[in-house]
C-alpha cells in the first residue's frame, strides 16, 4: 500500500513488506525493525536490497550500510533522505549519482 504513492520508477523496485499474513504478528512485533528486514532478506535473497526506514535503532551492524533514514513525518521527501536514496540507487545499478536527478 505505501508503494502507491511513489513515482512508478520508484515504486517498479519494491518488492513487498516485511510482514505478510502467515507469520507470527507478536513475534514479529517483538523483534527490532532491523532483524524484521533482516529476516525478510534473508527469505527473498535479493540480488541487491535497500530499506527505508524512520526506524533506524538496534539495526544490525552488517545492514546499517543498506539503510536510508526516512524522516518520520516527510518520509523519503525530506531532503536529506531523498539524497541518500538517490545516491544509494545509483551505487546499486553501478552509476554515479546525478546532480539533476
């Protein structure tokens, strides 16, 4: 659902949520937002992945690289969020960030 309100390039990257309907919503709850998409890689095993996120505490040290602070109320359209999701993007697919993009 959140994914409908990004641009359709950015919104073609998304591969889904952390949680789904089968697992265990306390569990699931109980554990910090880090090891939530931590486990959530781990069961897709993208290729290449990042997270957005305004939950940025007890992440763990090997995904703190993966992930853009979002702002908790802008999101991603704070600036300094956007910047780093722009930059992070380019360094995926191998390019140097763009100044106009």
């Amino acid at each position: 659902r959140v994914s409908r309100g990004l641009t359709p390039a950015l919104r073609e990257r998304v591969v889904g949520a952390t949680f789904h309907s089968r697992m265990d919503l306390n569990a699931f709850a109980d554990a910090p937002r880090g090891f939530q998409v931590w486990s959530d890689v781990l069961r897709r095993k993208p290729e290449a992945w990042l997270a957005l996120d305004d939950d940025f505490e007890n992440w763990p040290s090997w995904c703190e690289d993966r992930l853009v602070r979002t702002d908790p109320i802008l999101g991603i359209s704070a600036p300094g969020a956007l910047a780093q999701l722009k930059e992070k993007l380019y360094e995926m697919d191998g390019h140097e960030p763009d100044a106009c993009a």
